[in-house]
C-alpha cells in the first residue's frame, strides 16, 4: 500500500540544509520514491504553522520507505539536514476504500 512522508522543516542553519538538498535527489531516486510537493511558502489556511518548509513525498510501501530512510547514504546526508532543520516527519497510509 502507498504511503506518504510528510515533513515539516524549521530551518536552523540553511548553509547544511542546502548541502543536503544538493545531495537528496541522488539518493532519493534509488528507493522508488516521488516527490510530490516542497514548498516554502504554504498557504496556511486555518490554524497556525510555525514551520519554514513542507516536503511530501509518496513511496510504493512501507518497507521502500524505510529503505530509503535507513539507507547508509540517506544517513550521511541526513546528517545535514538533521543540523539545518528540526523536523518533524509523519508517516502515513494511503487510503485503500472498501471494494
């Protein structure tokens, strides 16, 4: 079943963030992953949002999510972004409707 990441960045130090992002597609691409949005600049339409950036991203399964995240070069890199940004990262189930 597809889920989705959905993270949810508060930017601390943008030089590292950078780096990472320099360096995320060419990890990313392997594990089967789509991005489907990353936005600064979000239209908040009700209630408030105290982040800098939202990235979405969909992945086959489970288990292709978790490769990805616990890939060897996915940790090098996230070491950048994990000193640009706190974050908060959800995991969730795509919706599969009764037939």
């Amino acid at each position: 079943m597809t889920v989705y990441a959905i993270a949810q960045l508060k930017m601390t130090d943008r030089a590292a963030y950078d780096r990472y992002q320099e360096r995320f597609f060419d990890v990313f691409k392997k594990y089967g992953g789509k991005l489907l949005a990353a936005d600064e600049h979000p239209r908040v339409l009700d209630g408030a949002w105290l982040h800098d950036k939202i990235v979405m991203m969909s992945f086959p399964d489970e288990a292709a999510f978790l490769a990805f995240s616990n890939a060897p070069d996915y940790e090098e890199i996230s070491r950048d972004r994990k000193a640009g940004a706190q974050a908060t990262i959800l995991l969730v189930k795509g919706f599969a409707p009764d037939r």
